[in-house]
C-alpha cells in the first residue's frame, strides 16, 4: 500500500484512523457543489418565472423528468466508475486504477455523442407522448434540443468526477461546478433581461456552463498525480474494466431511468391539470432536489467508503459507514426541510407570483417536502449495497418498491380520486414501501458478504 500514500491536500484515507471526520470532509463539497447545481438551476427558472412568462417557467422546470430519463443510464454509469476504482484503491492494483480511468472517460464520450444524437431526435415525440400543454410544448422542445447541445460536457464531468471521488477528491468538483454556475447565472440574466432570448437564453447558458465545469475537471485528471492521471495516448476500452463499471453502473442506470420513467409518468398526469399546475410543481420541486441532493452527498461517501474497506477487506469499518451516513443523512436532510416549510412563501415567491401558480406549489411542498425524509433509508442502504458490489439488488428493488408501484398508484388511487393531491401522495407512500425493502435486503446481503471476507 506504500504506492496509495496520500499525496497533496486532495487524497482522503479511507481505510484507517477515524470515519465520521473524514466522511464529512468528503460529503460536504458534494453536498454544497449538488445544492450549487441545483441553485443554479433553480435560478434558470426564477428567472424565466420572473422575466418572461408562465409557459416559459413551465417549459424549463418540466424538463427535468425528461432529462434524467434520456441521461440516466449513463450518469449511472459513472458510479460504477467511481466504486470500481476506489475498490483497486482499497486493493492496492495500480494498474487497473489507470486501465479504469482510460476506459471510464472512453464511456463518457461514446455516452454523449448518443445523447447528443438522441435528444435532438426525440425531445418533441417525448413532450408529445407526455401530453405537455400545448401552450409550452414548443418552448419546451427548443429548451431540450440547445440542453443537449451540452450532454457531451456533463457526462465528461460526470465521469470525471467520479474518478477523483473515488480517492477521497470532492472539493475540486465542487470548484468546478462553482465557477461554471457563477457563469450561468451571469450568463442568464444577460440574455433574458437584456436580450430578450427567454427559454434559448436560459438553455445556452446552462450549455456554456457545462463546457467550463467538464473542462476544468479534464484539465485536474490531465495535471494529477501518476494514479489516476489522465493521457490521451493510453484512451482505450480495457474490457476488465469496462465489465467492472458496467456491472455496477448499468443496474444503477437502469435504476435511475426506472425512477425517471415513473417521474416521466407523474409529470405526465401533472400536465393534465394545465400550465398553472406544471409551473406550479417545477417552482416547488427545487426544494426538493436540494434535500435529496444533501442526503445523496452522505449516499455517494457511504458507496465509496465502503468500496474502498471493503475491497481492503475491512468489514467492522464498513458497518460504521453505514451507521454514520444514515444519521449524518437524516440530520441533514430534516434540518433542510424545516428550512424549506419555515421559509416557504417568501422561497416560493422567488419563482413566481402568479395567483393560479401558488396553491399548487404549496400543495407539493406539504405533501411531498414534508414527508421526504422517509426516503434516507431507501438512499442509503441502497449506496451501501453498491459499495459492496452488489448494484442489482438496489435497482431490482427501486422498480419495485418505487416504480411500479407508482404506476399501480396512477392507475387506482390517482384515477379513482383525479385530485393533485391524490397524485402527490404518491411519493411518500412510495418512499416508505421500498426503504423498508432496502434496509432488509441490505442486512441480508452484508451478512453473506462480510462472511466471505471474515
């Protein structure tokens, strides 16, 4: 192990000495650099919502179901990346680090030249099939063909990422991530207020955005130390590898596309109740995103955490990951939603003022914000479960406990009721089945995989 010594401020040791200060040194970054994200993205729709109009607002904040759906598999992809190579960390086998992180960047831009492809073919016939009102869906489609412009860029910075999180590296991302969405915002505001370009506008910037976050990450993997170093000359597919990210990160993509289609579906259903109804859900769903994305910081530390001890073998540690991340997560994740209630009109009013908007974004926030907490287990056993190698159980459970679930739900409770209520309470119930499935099959599966390592 001399040749994984730390090196420069970046490294984190994860296989010795104390966890819970070295867990939040790594969640922390994540955490602030995903609320960054989604406050800059929070911004695109604040000002649309402010700005422009209610078909604009709507036509940006709806996307984002259709969005993670087309770049789900593939963002899931670089967990595998991520949890592959802290796991040769953890064993000490440098040279499959290298043959990894060539390979990973490889799929990050294979990856976004399909997307780039696909979403300029089918971002209307998707709007279409998820009857966006009328009245949007043209801003709707302009706002995804330029979005896609930049999927190229985000899934390089996806990946790498996931390759400096993998030793212990979140901060630099989270820089990254900083300065581009700094940019947006600027970027943003000019082009709305001064030049007038609405929904074009607000979607060029999120595209220049990525450029700079995706460039300055390549530039860190270009300039690091000798093993996780990036060289153009030694890009290839290594199948070794690429089996080892796929076999984690494609159950993990196939759960994030499954958890976009249902999102898919209920957005959907939202669309029916009209354009006041759909800006509505997007201004309140901000908040939701940012409570996840806190407890989604503690899930990725608990993945890697436990990639890295349990590669090394190191099975009590890999209990304390776990432990620590479900309080951390739950601590974090409640106090943000007190935040989020306390605050919630003048927060909302940063959206929008319109009258026939705001009942339905408070009735999100109640029945959805409210109860999101019951989604920590779900996260977080399901991040352990992948640490440990084992990505198809999450996945298999997230379709059922979650998914199909949903879909059962908008074909019973939501037809027989047909209220925005009904439709809403779809999430916590949902939360709450597959947490309980997640925690159980995660104590059933650390049982048999810590016996195998002593």
């Amino acid at each position: 192990m001399a040749g994984f010594s730390a090196r420069g401020s970046y490294r984190i040791d994860m296989l010795n000495g104390p966890l819970l200060g070295k867990m939040v040194l790594f969640a922390l970054p994540l955490a602030v650099s995903t609320v960054l994200q989604q406050l800059f993205n929070a911004a695109d729709i604040a000002v649309v919502g402010r700005f422009a109009s209610r078909q604009a607002l709507a036509a940006v904040g709806s996307n984002n179901a259709t969005i993670n759906l087309l770049i789900g598999l593939f963002v899931g992809l670089s967990i595998g990346t991520n949890v592959c190579i802290a796991k040769y960390i953890g064993q000490g086998a440098t040279e499959r680090v290298q043959k990894a992180v060539h390979t990973s960047i490889v799929v990050a831009l294979a990856s976004g030249a399909f997307l780039l492809f696909f979403g300029q073919v089918c971002s209307r016939p998707m709007l279409e099939f998820m009857e966006a009102p009328h009245d949007v869906i043209d801003l709707a489609t302009l706002y995804l063909r330029i979005y896609f412009l930049g999927v190229p860029f985000i899934m390089l910075y996806n990946f790498g990422s996931a390759i400096l999180r993998s030793k212990g590296d979140s901060r630099r991302p989270l820089y990254c991530l900083f300065l581009a969405g700094v940019c947006n915002v600027i970027l943003n505001l000019i082009l709305v207020i001064v030049f007038h370009l609405g929904v074009a506008g607000v979607a060029i910037a999120t595209v220049a955005s990525n450029v700079i976050s995706s460039s300055l990450v390549m530039w860190f993997l270009f300039h690091e130390e000798p093993l996780i170093r990036l060289s153009i000359a030694r890009l290839r597919l290594h199948l070794a590898e690429l089996r080892g990210i796929v076999s984690i990160g494609a159950p993990a993509g196939l759960q994030g596309m499954m958890f976009s289609l249902s999102n898919v579906a209920i957005q959907t259903a939202v669309n029916g109740f009209g354009s006041a109804a759909v800006a509505g859900s997007a201004s309140a769903l901000n908040f939701e995103f940012i409570t996840f994305m806190l407890t989604d910081a503690f899930c990725q530390a608990v993945t890697t955490f436990t990639s890295q001890n349990f590669g090394a073998g190191k099975a009590e540690r890999c209990r304390r990951i776990f432990w620590l991340g479900m309080g951390a997560a739950l601590l974090l994740k409640s106090s943000a939603i007190a935040l989020s209630w306390l605050f919630r009109s003048p927060l909302i009013a940063l959206f929008t003022v319109d009258p026939a908007v705001l009942p339905f974004a408070m009735a999100r926030l109640r029945y959805v914000l409210l109860w999101s907490a019951v989604s920590v287990p779900f996260g977080v056993a399901g991040a352990a479960l992948r640490g440990l190698g084992h990505a198809m159980v999450p996945a298999v459970i997230t379709v059922v406990g979650t998914c199909l679930f949903r879909f059962v739900w908008l074909w019973t409770f939501f037809r027989r009721w047909g209220t925005f209520v009904a439709l809403m309470c779809v999430y916590p119930v949902s939360w709450v089945l597959t947490s309980v499935m997640m925690m159980a099959a995660y104590f059933v599966v650390r049982k048999r995989a810590f016996a195998k390592i002593g």
